[in-house]
C-alpha cells in the first residue's frame, strides 16, 4: 500500500520553539519549552519489566534468522526422497494461523 504525501517542499519541518524564533519573538525563560519543562532533577527509570525487555530483545536480536541445522535436514530428506508431507497437520496449522489473524483462537 502506497502513500502519498503532497504538497512536500523537501525541506525539515520547524517545531515549536523554531516557529517562535522565525516569528521574532522569545518566549520567557522560565516559560516551558516545547518539549516539555526540565529541571535539574528529571531522572528516567525502568521497571524491572522493562530492563527484562531489553535484555530479551538483545537475546533474541543475536539469535540466526533461520535454523540451519533444520533446512539443511530438510534439504538432505528432499534430495533423498524421505520427506514426507502430513496433510492433516499442514491443514490444522493453516487453520490455526487463519484462526489467530481472525481473532477466533
């Protein structure tokens, strides 16, 4: 699916505090910015979920795309002729992926 942006010049968009600046006037300095008003204090922390997100993240992100070990069973059960296809099961897994995208599982 494509989408189509007009009327675009190519050139970056202002935020706020720009849009100020360009129109000649500057906000206090004790006003908030754009972005929200800091202090000296702010501090960011993460929930021990969260911290076990990331590390799963970086787990999986190290993890192969693809099993090798497994197509290379696959490719040798083909070229010898032993692969051997389950109809039932292919049929129960198509319904059941159909089934979850539905929202029926």
């Amino acid at each position: 699916m494509a989408i189509e942006i007009t009327r675009y010049t190519g050139r970056p968009l202002q935020d706020a505090t720009d849009a100020t600046a360009a129109a000649g006037s500057k906000p206090a300095a004790d006003a908030p910015t754009a972005k929200g008003v800091r202090s000296a204090d702010d501090k960011v922390s993460f929930t021990s979920s969260a911290a076990l997100l990331q590390e799963l993240e970086k787990e999986i992100a190290a993890l192969p795309v693809v099993d090798s070990a497994r197509v290379e069973a696959i490719q040798h059960q083909v070229a010898t002729g032993s692969y051997q296809i389950d109809p039932a099961r292919t049929a129960e897994k198509m319904l059941s992926i159909e089934r979850a995208l539905v929202g029926k599982d």
